[in-house]
C-alpha cells in the first residue's frame, strides 16, 4: 500500500499508484457474458490525462467543480482521476435522480464541466441549464451521429498540449457530494482530501489490496462506500476494480467466479437477496446433504466463535466459497441497517460480512464490527482514529451519536446555518440514536432526525419528496418519518406517513384518497409514503410561514398512535 | 410484428406466471412493484425473463425508473 501519510491530495497519491503499479490491471469493464475493457494502471493514467489536457484547455482551473453523472463504469473513474489531476473538485451525483433533480445540483454545486453518460444526458439535454454554471458538457458513449445539443464526445475530448498536474493542499475540497436535498435545502458535504486519505488510511488495513485482488462495484460510485472501496482503497494498493454494465443478480453471482473477486459492497437489500438464493439452494438439497451441510455449518460456526478464520471455512464450506468465487475475503455492508439474523446466516457459512455504520459527513466508516469475537448486535468498535460521543445519554445510555476525526467533512456547501448546526466544537451530530457498551461496541437504536434509510441504501428525506403532493386539494399537508411521530427502537422497516388537515366538509377519504394515491404513484417505489393520516388542527408554523415540524410531530404523537395510519 | 396491445399481453400473462398469481389481477396500468409485491432485484429478475422470452437485451438505463407494465412494453416493443 502507498503510505498516504506522504501525501497532500488524492491526485497526488493516484498519480503514485498509476507509475509504481504501471503494468498491473486496474479495471475490469464487463457487459453481460462480455469483457468490455481491460486496463492496466499506464492505460488509466494515459486515457486520464488525455481527458485532464482538455479540460485544462478549456479553462478548467485549480478548484473548480466538475460533476459525473454516470452509472458504474471505468470511465467514471478515469474522468475523476482527470479531474482530480487538474486539482479540480469532484461532484458525484446519483445517476438514479431525476433530469429535475439533477440540474437542481448542477446548478447548487456550481459545476463548470459536467461528465455524463449519453443516456441520461438524452433526458437531461433538454432542460433549461441558464442556472447552472456549466461550461463543459462530455457525454460518453454517443451514438455515431447522435445529436449532443453542443455537448462533447468523451472519447474524442483531447487537448493539443500535455496536461500538467496541479498539486493541492490536504485541507482543500476534494469532492462535493451530496447526501440529500434533492427537493429542497441541497446538503452538500464538502469533503478534503485530508478526509479521504485518513480514512483510507484507517480502513485499508481492514480490507487490505494488493495487484490482483479485485473489488465488484455494483453499489452507485457517487455512494461513500464504492468511491472509497471501489475507487481510492484498490487503487492505493494496486487492485483492480471490476464494473458490470448489467446489474441483474445473474450477472452478478456469474461475476464472482469469472473474476475470483476479494471484496464487494453491497446494501442490505443486496444481501437479503443473496441469502435468500442459498437458502433456496440448500432446501433443494437432498435430505442426507442437507444433513451433512448443516453439521459442517455447526462446525465453522464453533471455530469461528472468537475469530474469522477463512482457510478453515473455505475448506469446510467448499461448495458455497466456490459459488463467490472461492477468493472472496468480505461482503462490505453499508447504507442501512442489517439485520443480526442475516450477518448470522453469513458468518455460520463462513462468509465475512464487514458490517459497521457510516455517512457522507463522516466520509463513510464510522465504525466496523471486526468479529472478534461475532457480534451481530451490534456495528462494532470505531476505526482508528475515531472519537466517538454519545450525547445527553438517558438513563438506558441511549444518546445521540457524535463523531469527531480527520475524516469529518469540512462544511455543507453554501450553508453556514446547517455546518453549525451539524457540526459543534469540532463534533459531528449524526442525528441517529444508540449507545456504546461496555466493550465499545456501538448499538444503534432509532433516529432523532426526520428521515428514513431503505434496504437499497437510500436516505430519504420528507423535504424531498413533498413537492409531489404540491398543491393537494387540501388545507396543509406535510411528510414525516414515521418513527419520528412514533419513537421506536428499530432502523428496519422505516416508512414516509402523510398528515393531511382537510376541510371539515371533505370526504377526505374518498376523492383526496384516490389523488394521494395518484401523485404517490409519480414517486419512485423507495421513495413512496405507506400511508396517511388525517389531522383536523391547524400546523404550527413560524412566522414566515414554515410548518413547526417538531412540534406537530409531538402533538400527532401524543394524539394518534400507528393505527391511525391508512395504508396507500 | 406483434404490436403493443399483444405485447402487453404478454408481458402481464409472464408475470402473472412467475410470481404466481391470477392473470386477471393485472392491468396494463398496474404498479408492478406494487402488485406484484417486489423489490428492485425481483424487477430485475423479471426484466431477464422478459428479454429471454422476447429475445431482446434491455440495458438497465431503459428500465431505470419504470413501474408500470404499459411503460415496460413499449420500451420493450421499440426493441422488437
């Protein structure tokens, strides 16, 4: 691995990477049963500069911001490498948004050069871009004679000179990304490349690479977790990244054979899908197999009480090992919570899942559950170098959770009230709820913000979608998290409640359910609210207007309970 | 050339049959997430049985944030 304590930005340290493991493979590119591209870090590097010697001679300066807007794919990687050689600051947006939400960030984040896969820039080409600032549009994979509306061809993007590499300091923004805000106050965490070298740093030895270990990127680039496991961590150490065109769970599992991959991060609806697979798999086995499987799963999951031990377990379960590829070291989980039975189904076969908590502001890995010994309650101790709070615990310990390391993001972009808010006296307010036992495990129990996480990974926040029941024929309305009406202790399950105020004289539940139902359906399925309820007082709102939402939520929690929820 | 209607059809009769349900529960205009009662992965598991049925490929930036069954087969019947 690169010792990154020598280096000032991620560019720099790539740059090192791209000449010490100049003739290893760096990215694998894979479109059903077919190779795309196979690169090696010289080839990397020479398609980067290639891109960063056009972007310099457009104008592309120190600091400025370049956005990606691309599923996952090499040429993500080689324009961030461009982008980060030009000592430009990178924003990586979801690709899964909508053109809408997308120059709503472009516009936010101030980007001059936009990199965008040609599908989606056939959407978004459309949209009235005279509040953005982009100067630069190269969209990859055009169709020969494709229409780009002024926009350029990645693959023929070239500068006439070489492109010189602009160093920068640790403290300057490496990257922009944004962790919600797509329908209201955009929360863009800006992050250094302090951030980013001291969490690798921290997590590296975790899940070590080296030339020939492989990473499978399935989860979204622009997700904390793949930037840093399927981007900065391989490329530290000189692994390879492998990208599937086809995300279809087919494509997947036939990819972990075909290319014997080390590690993959998935999210928990990910996994679930994976262990129902074997389950199914192993209820076809005949009686006398199943017997035999079981007993040897009674033995891995004895010997590897206190401690992994991955030879023993390969050798044990050979059958299942071979079915990942028979080289896969840990299933990195991420974006949500996963639940104990699940990392219990996986640790008995002897398949590490490195399952621990996270977010952008604290640039992804707060804490990892090491295994020693298995601990499926729990998300496990903090990462070197992490200082981990909980503040104003009750009586049961249970407090909101605080971080504070080199990892923690400078600032949300543009917002001085919410960085203050989120971050005091150098302490990252989480907003999520749990406590720290007695050995330093920590447990999380519930969410003192206004929000939800899905099995997919996504944070959803009611700002962000309320747009959709604008101008409802309605008194007022409003989106909560229902666990934030209605405390519980899970981090599964989480579901969006409407709250409609009707007039007295509505059938509220006759024509204004059929319309909820209606806009709810123009809401993509993880972003839909389960329900409604019907509430019969005024909003408390602030003199400007905006609706008090911790203290409607106290009263409807006082109130109602659950059941006074009306499933959509 | 099968048109729209024919390919609606036969969209709703395969996925009636793979996730084992009466046919006559499903409309063109249904939320197949919804009906269906399925997460993305089980979408996607019926967007392959649709392509080996109709023998096409649909990259998954075509599917990308489509949930009824009229949206999927015409952007499956443009394919045909």
């Amino acid at each position: 691995m690169l010792d990154l304590s020598q280096y000032e930005s991620l560019g720099a340290a790539l740059r090192s990477a791209i000449e010490r493991w100049a003739e290893e493979v760096c990215l694998i590119e894979s479109d059903r049963e077919q190779e795309r591209c196979r690169l090696t870090y010289r080839q990397f590097g020479d398609a980067a500069l290639r891109v960063a010697a056009g972007l310099q001679e457009n104008g592309f300066a120190p600091g400025d911001r370049a956005a990606i807007l691309m599923s996952n794919q090499s040429k993500w990687l080689i324009s961030a490498y461009a982008v980060f050689f030009c000592g430009g600051v990178l924003v990586p947006l979801d690709y899964k948004l909508t053109p809408g939400e997308h120059l709503a960030l472009l516009a936010h984040s101030k980007s001059r050069v936009l990199i965008v896969e040609y599908p989606i820039w056939r959407a978004l080409s459309q949209s009235d871009f005279s509040a953005t600032r982009l100067e630069t549009t190269l969209v990859t994979e055009a169709p020969a004679g494709a229409d780009l509306a002024g926009a350029k061809r990645w693959e023929e993007f070239r500068g006439e000179g070489a492109s010189e590499f602009r160093s920068r300091k640790r403290q300057d923004a490496a990257c922009i990304v944004y962790s919600s805000g797509t329908g209201g106050r955009p929360k863009g965490c800006v992050l250094t490349h302090e951030n980013y070298l001291e969490q690798c740093a921290a997590v590296f030895p975790l899940w070590p690479f080296w030339p020939g270990a492989r990473y499978l990127s399935i989860i979204p680039t622009n997700h904390a977790i793949d930037f840093m496991g399927g981007f900065v961590m391989p490329f530290t150490g000189g692994g390879a990244v492998v990208h599937l065109r086809t995300l279809r769970p087919e494509y997947i599992r036939e990819a972990f054979t075909r290319y014997k991959i080390t590690y993959m991060a998935v999210v928990p609806l990910i996994l679930k899908n994976l262990e129902r697979g074997l389950r199914e798999r192993f209820a076809a086995l005949s009686p006398i197999k199943r017997r035999l499987l079981n007993a040897l799963v009674h033995v891995n999951r004895v010997a590897t009480r206190r401690r992994p031990r991955l030879q023993l377990s390969r050798v044990l379960l050979k059958d299942v090992h071979q079915a990942f590829g028979g080289e896969l070291r840990a299933l990195l989980v991420g974006g949500a919570f996963t639940e104990p039975k699940t990392l219990e189904f996986f640790h008995d076969l002897g398949i590490q899942i490195a399952n621990g908590y996270g977010c952008t502001e604290a640039c992804t890995a707060i804490t990892v559950n090491d295994m020693k010994p298995f601990r499926p309650d729990t998300l496990g101790k903090p990462v070197t170098g992490m200082q981990l709070r909980i503040i104003n615990p009750g009586t049961d310990g249970v407090g909101e959770v605080a971080v504070r390391s080199k990892t923690v993001m400078s600032h949300y972009l543009d917002d001085p009230g919410l960085t203050a808010e989120t971050i005091v006296d150098g302490w990252l307010l989480t907003g999520d709820l749990g406590k720290i036992d007695a050995s330093g495990h920590l447990q999380l129990l519930g969410r003192k913000k206004n929000m939800i996480v899905t099995a997919e990974g996504e944070n959803i926040y009611p700002e962000d979608i309320e747009n959709v029941f604008e101008s409802l024929p309605v008194k007022e309305f409003c989106v909560f998290a229902a666990n934030y009406l209605w405390p519980q202790r899970t981090m599964t399950g989480e579901q969006l409640v409407l709250v409609v105020h009707a007039d007295p004289t509505q059938n509220a539940n006759g024509a204004i359910r059929g319309e909820l139902e209606r806009r709810n359906q123009r809401l993509l399925p993880y972003k839909r609210v389960s329900g409604y309820i019907l509430w019969s007082e005024d909003f408390p709102r602030t003199a400007s207007l905006k609706i008090k939402r911790s203290i409607l939520a106290e009263q409807i929690g006082r109130q109602l309970d659950r059941s006074a929820v009306q499933p959509l | 050339m099968k048109t729209l209607e024919q390919t609606t059809e036969e969209i709703l009769g395969l996925a009636a049959r793979h996730f084992k349900i009466p046919r006559e529960e499903l409309a063109p205009s249904d939320d197949f997430y919804k009906k269906l009662k399925i997460d993305s992965l089980r979408a996607l598991e019926l967007i392959t049985r649709l392509e080996h049925h109709f023998g096409i490929e649909l990259p998954d930036y075509e599917v990308q944030g489509v949930t009824d069954f009229r949206t999927l087969a015409s952007r499956i019947q443009a394919r045909l």
